[in-house]
C-alpha cells in the first residue's frame, strides 16, 4: 500500500477516483503542530528554535497517520506547494519514527486533476528545508515580535492589546487615513458648464481653470466669469480624435480576488477565501494561494479554442496573451494564476456563492486571452470671444473585445455630435454648480489589501487572518454595510503608541516589505534562519530598551492626594484615557481631569444592595446587582460587583430597580 497524505480531507474523495486502490488517501487536517498559545516558547539563546507540541484535538489524527506509516510501502507527502504546506508536510514527517521517515517522499500539484496528479508522482522529492525555514522563521518572527512588544501596550496604552508584524502596518494604514478624515476641512468649489448647440446636435462642455479638475476656488471669480460667457461667442478651436486599445485584465492571484470579490460582491475577504478553497479542493480550480500571473501551455489552447468556437476569430489574437507580475511581492512565480481546470465548465450546477466566485474567475480567464476593446475617443476644444475655454470628452466602443465576457468595467459612452472646426455654436443654457470637496475614502478589506500588497506588507494566505484579527481586536470596526473600515479610538491610540516607538520597525512600511523579502531569500536558501531572525531580534530589542525607558506621562505637577508619595499620570484604557496614581497596586486610586484642569478623586461606584446576586446567594458570597453598560451594543445589563469572581448577567428588563 502506498500512503498519501494531503491537508484537507475535502481531497480524499476525489484524489482516491484519481489514484486507484495501490493507494490510501489520509488527510492531516490542516497543522498537526504549533507553538503553544500561551508564553513565548522560543529557545532565543539555543538559536531562535521554536517549541512545538501536537495542536489541541489533533491527537487521534496524528495517532491514525503514525499507524498507517507504518503499515504502508511508502509514504507521499501531498501536502500544498507553498510554504505552509512545505511545513505540514515536514511536521508529518517529523512525527514519525525513524524508519517510516525513509518511507517519505514530496510532491506536490497546483490542481486536483488526474493529468497533474499523475505527473507529480513523476516529480518526488525531499522536503525542501529551505521553505520549512521560512515558514518557520514567519511563525517564529510573529511570536517574537507579539510577545515582546505587546506587554508594552498593555502597560502604556491598554490590557488585551497586541502588535504584530503585519497586523500593525494594516491598522496603521487604517488609523492615518481615519486622521485624514478627522482632520479634513470641506471647501467648497464650483463649475461652469454650457450647454452648447450645433448643426448635429447638443453637447455639454466645461469651462477649463487652472485647476486640474477645472475647478473654480473663489466664488467671486465664478461669478466673473459666468457673467461675460452669458454673452460670449462659442467656436470650435480644435478637434482631436484618438484610438484607444485596452488590454484585458490579468487572470486573477490570489488578493486580485480577494479584492475584485470584495468591490464585486461586497465579501469579506475571509468568505473569498473560505468559497475559493472549497473550488480548488473539489477539482473546480487551480491552487487559490498564489503570487502570479503564469498559465499552463495547455491551459492557454484550452481558453483559445473555447474563445474561437463560441465568440469568433476577431476576438482571438494572433498570439496568446502573457502577463508579468509587477507587485514588489511575488514569490510564487512558479506557481500558476487561479483559473478553471476546465475551462468548458460553466459552474452553472455549483452552490450559489461557489457558482459565483467560480464564473468570476472562469470570465476572467478566457477575457485574457482575448483580444483588447477598441474605443474611439474624441475632444472638442472651444474658444468663446471672452476669451475662456471649454472642453467636451466622448467616447465609443468600437469594438467590445474582452469585454464581451468580462463585463465587470465601466463602458459607458457618451457620443459627442459631429462638427468641424471653425463651427460657430449656440449656447443654450450656462450652468453653475457648487460642489464641496470631501475627505478621502475609508478603505475596505479589499482596498486594504490591496494598498497592502502595493507596499510589499503581507502575503495573500494571510490577508483574510490580519482582516479578522483587527476587527475582532476592535481595533477597526466596520462602519456601513458596503464594509468600509472605520478606526476606533483603541485601535488610533494602539497606532499612535506603535508609531512612536517602532516607527522604524513594524510600524515602517519599508521596513516591513524588507522583512517579507528577507522570508523570500531565505525560501530561495540564499540566506540562513539564524541570520534572518538574529538580525531581526536585535533591530527590535534595541527599540524595545528605549520604550521601556520611557515614563509615563505626568499629569501637570500633581503628587497623589491620597499616598501623597506618587505621581497622578494619564493612562490608557480599554475604552479610553484615564488618570491613576503611578503607586499602583499600593495605591489604586483614580482620578478625574476637570475642564478647569484640575484633577479631583474618582468615587467609586456606589452598591446597590437591594438586589442580591442570585449566583452569589447561592454559593453564600455577599454579591449585589449593578447596572452596567455594554460598550460593543451601546446597551445596559446588569451584573454582578463581584466580576470576574461571578459572572452572574441579568438584562436590563429588572423591575422596579432603580437606573
């Protein structure tokens, strides 16, 4: 018996129609081992190794693949072609006894179909070191870098807060335009545009400023203006007609579809993921998590003979269609685009949102080996007697090209009538419109990433876990359902303390993007593990030395009235900033900052002792009800004063108690 073993046991099924019975499909369900959640586990003087231990509720799993290792002839590691799935397949080994690992081999396939199945089997190998170390130097790096630094939020800004390598440049992308936003004054603008008239017909055209969007600033100019064109003449100064040909979008990489589902869709990119791997496991599609933009030979002719039989040869070009990547990240040009197995599957017979994601990607793909739309664009330049000049723009489709199947584009004509120069036109009506400049855009998931991926930051297997992590974190919420990302106040104060202490580390794009290609030589065996994470390390320590030194701000000169020994200092909260005294837990009293700016004790919350707890009655503990509010619902419940002891919730629904 021959043992192949792949992650997910969404493969069996159709890897065993694909084998045959020499082999036994076994899947190891995702990671089999991790770094243990809690402490930092890394052996930093024995050289950065890391402490794995089986993951929770993989036991009997790890337990079956340990006895059908030793049962089988030889054992095919099949786990994905990238770094994770270089590691999981290293894990499996790892696990094994010695002379079951003889047994192992590595192949690995960018799609489950018989023809690249069959043909890794041709291909077996060794586990490649080189990318279990950089995949092991990515999950030690996070480790490192959250476990150092995030005790320092807790100190400096608030409890439960965290850093991390990508995690921060994303939210720090966030935070800085949510500033941008805040910090944005409307002005206001106006418009002049003339309906104009010529023998053939009408057509709008605007006044040109000296403002790139012919826009005008001051309201008295405006009003100039306006005034003298009311009786100026109108004559078409030039005419200049161009062809334009636009080429087909790429096929599709992995964050070109997360964020097209995103804008299309309106998906978080998790949900993207989550439909796109199912699409790949069940043999629909090529491997979802990849870097580029290459296409299988056979796969090209596929889309080419589709695209002559069902659109005609004048949609087919002489040649096929190539894209290069152009991103500073990518890695996995050895890898394919995501594009069908089988271009002639429709999808149509798929579930809903798989059906969906599925025709996106398939029209994509046959749209790039088509030939590009030809548009016809045209400019009119108007001179007027007050010596002010207009522009009108139009355009047509002349020929649809790609766009005949990728209709996801704004195709909209606008068809400008036919004149010549020298014609004198009629004005039929002068129109002022006043508009008011707004501030930049929130981003969403898919215009993060891609703003991510522009920098270099992150790698698209992990967008949808960063997207997750800062919302879950609340450090970002969203604000609207079209998914913008708005930040909180948490999530600005935990940027703005990143920024200040690390803002040459991860709080740096460059240095970041730098990072990730450092995980991109090491993948490649041109440098070590130990060289990229030692350099790493000691960059970070030095910065971490100098935010430890750093004091606590000091409110004014105010010494504690109560110990009258320690300084009152601002400190941050989960919900915001507060005033203690610096002698904490000797002494825990807080204060409040007035106006005025002075600083007057805090009472504590008084007990209501009417209402016992009914948990705490029980257990014989003295506990009493109070009203509390629930930040994330801006709603009230009531709970009881002796939290986290008891947990006890009633809702806001209690009669006769008192708010």
């Amino acid at each position: 018996m021959k043992l192949f073993i792949v992650e997910s046991p969404n493969k069996c099924e159709k890897l065993r129609k694909i084998l045959g019975k020499d082999y036994y499909v076994a899947a190891s369900v995702g990671h089999i081992r991790g770094i243990p959640a809690k402490g930092m586990n890394i052996d930093i003087a024995g050289g950065f190794e890391p402490k794995f231990e089986i993951s929770k509720g993989k036991g009997d799993v790890v337990k079956n693949l340990k006895t059908l290792a030793a049962k089988a002839d030889e054992v095919i590691l099949a786990m994905d072609a990238d770094r994770e799935g270089e590691a999981i397949a290293f894990h499996v080994f790892d696990i094994l006894p010695q002379r079951d690992q003889k047994k192992c081999t590595r192949v690995t396939f960018t799609e489950i179909t018989s023809k690249a199945v069959l043909a890794s089997l041709e291909k077996k190998r060794p586990i490649n070191d080189d990318l279990v170390n950089a995949q092991k130097a990515r999950q030690v790096l996070d480790r490192l870098i959250g476990y150092t630094i995030s005790p320092l939020l807790w100190k400096k800004v608030a409890s439960k807060t965290s850093a991390g390598r990508v995690q921060s440049i994303a939210l720090k992308i966030v935070a800085e335009r949510e500033k941008e936003i805040n910090e944005f004054k409307p002005t206001d603008f106006w418009y002049i545009d003339a309906d104009l008239k010529a023998k053939s017909g009408s057509f709008m055209a605007r006044v040109v400023t000296k403002d790139k969007d012919n826009r005008y600033l001051a309201e008295e100019v405006v009003e100039k203006d306006y005034k003298a064109l009311e009786t100026a003449t109108y004559t078409v100064d030039k005419i200049d007609r161009k062809e334009k040909k636009v080429g087909a979008y790429p096929p599709f990489d992995t964050s070109s579809l997360q964020t097209t589902a995103s804008t299309i869709f309106n998906w978080p990119i998790k949900k993207t993921a989550q439909v796109a791997q199912k699409l790949y496991e069940q043999g629909f599609t090529t491997y979802i998590r990849t870097d580029s933009y290459n296409i299988a030979p056979e796969a090209v002719e596929e889309a080419r003979k589709l695209i002559k039989a069902k659109a005609g040869d004048c949609y087919l070009p002489a040649t096929p269609n190539f894209y290069k990547k152009k991103a500073k990240a990518a890695s996995q040009e050895a890898h394919e685009c995501i594009r069908p197995t089988d271009v002639s599957f429709s999808g149509n017979d798929l579930s809903s949102d798989q059906s969906r994601l599925y025709k996106l990607i398939r029209e994509r793909f046959i749209a790039c080996q088509m030939n590009p739309m030809v548009v016809d664009t045209v400019t009119y330049d108007i001179k007027t007697s007050s010596k002010k000049k207009l522009i009108a723009k139009g355009q047509t489709v002349r020929f649809d090209g790609w766009s005949k199947v990728y209709r996801h584009i704004n195709t909209k004509e606008n068809i400008l009538p036919d004149v010549s120069e020298n014609d004198v036109l009629d004005l039929k009506e002068l129109i002022k419109t006043k508009g008011t400049t707004k501030p930049p855009p929130r981003y969403n998931e898919g215009s993060l990433v891609k703003k991510m991926e522009e920098d270099g930051v992150g790698r698209p297997s992990t967008y949808p876990t960063i997207m997750e992590n800062i919302q879950n974190r609340e450090y970002v919420k969203k604000k609207d359902k079209k998914g913008t990302l708005e930040a909180t106040e948490l999530g600005i104060r935990v940027s703005d303390y990143l920024s200040d202490q690390f803002k040459d580390f991860i709080m740096d794009v460059k240095y970041t993007a730098l990072l990730e290609s450092s995980l991109d030589v090491l993948e490649d065996g041109k440098r070590t593990y130990i060289e990229v994470v030692q350099e790493t390390y000691d960059t970070m320590m030095s910065m971490v030395q100098e935010a430890r030194g750093a004091e606590a701000k000091v409110v004014g000169s105010s010494k504690c009235s109560v110990c009258k020994n320690g300084n009152i200092v601002e400190k941050g909260g989960r919900y915001g900033v507060f005033y203690a005294c610096d002698g904490y837990p000797e002494c825990k009293t807080i204060f409040n900052l007035g106006e005025d700016g002075k600083l007057t004790i805090k009472e504590a919350k008084k007990v209501d002792t009417s209402k016992p707890c009914p948990d705490c009655k029980k257990a014989k503990r003295k506990g009493y009800l109070q009203k509390r509010k629930n930040k994330k619902q801006d709603s009230f419940f009531y709970g009881c004063n002796q939290y986290p002891k008891c947990k006890y919730t009633e809702a806001d629904t209690i009669e006769g108690f008192d708010a």
